[in-house]
C-alpha cells in the first residue's frame, strides 16, 4: 500500500500505467524471489482486484472492525493442528 500511496503522489491521476510500473518496480526490489515467478501481467491482475476488495470496503463505513473483518473473510483459515 505504501508504493502505491507513493506512487499516486510523484505521478498523480490519469497515470495508471505508470504508477503500476512504479509498484511493480518496488515489488520486485523488496521480493526479488516472487518476482522471479509472478509475472507483470499476473501482478497487474493482483493489484486489479485488490482494488476492486478495496472499494468494496470503502463503500460503507470504514471502521477498524469493517476492515478486519474483511481481512478475516479473505485470508484462508488455518487448519487446526491440535
């Protein structure tokens, strides 16, 4: 979220394209390793619908519990080990 952030403030709107480079960039400077095997076009597709999740959110009242709560639906559950 910060490079997005970011990159929303140097380039502003009407740059999608650019700011999605710009983030990219980041991803693959901080997780060389995942870059190696999630491609622009799937990170692209990633960032997509996470925005969409994220304007979903946006749409009500965000609060701390709406947004934990949203977290908790989209993370898998753990498988209990006991």
């Amino acid at each position: 979220m910060q490079a997005v952030a970011e990159a929303e403030r140097c380039l502003g709107s009407k740059t999608g394209q650019m700011k999605l480079s710009a983030v990219y960039s980041t991803f693959v400077k901080t997780f060389p390793w995942l870059a190696k095997i999630i491609s622009f076009d799937l990170f692209a597709d990633l960032v997509d619908e996470a925005l969409e999740n994220l304007a979903e959110i946006l749409q009500g009242p965000v609060t701390k519990e709406n947004v934990e709560e949203y977290l908790h639906m989209n993370t898998p559950e753990k498988e209990n080990t006991e």
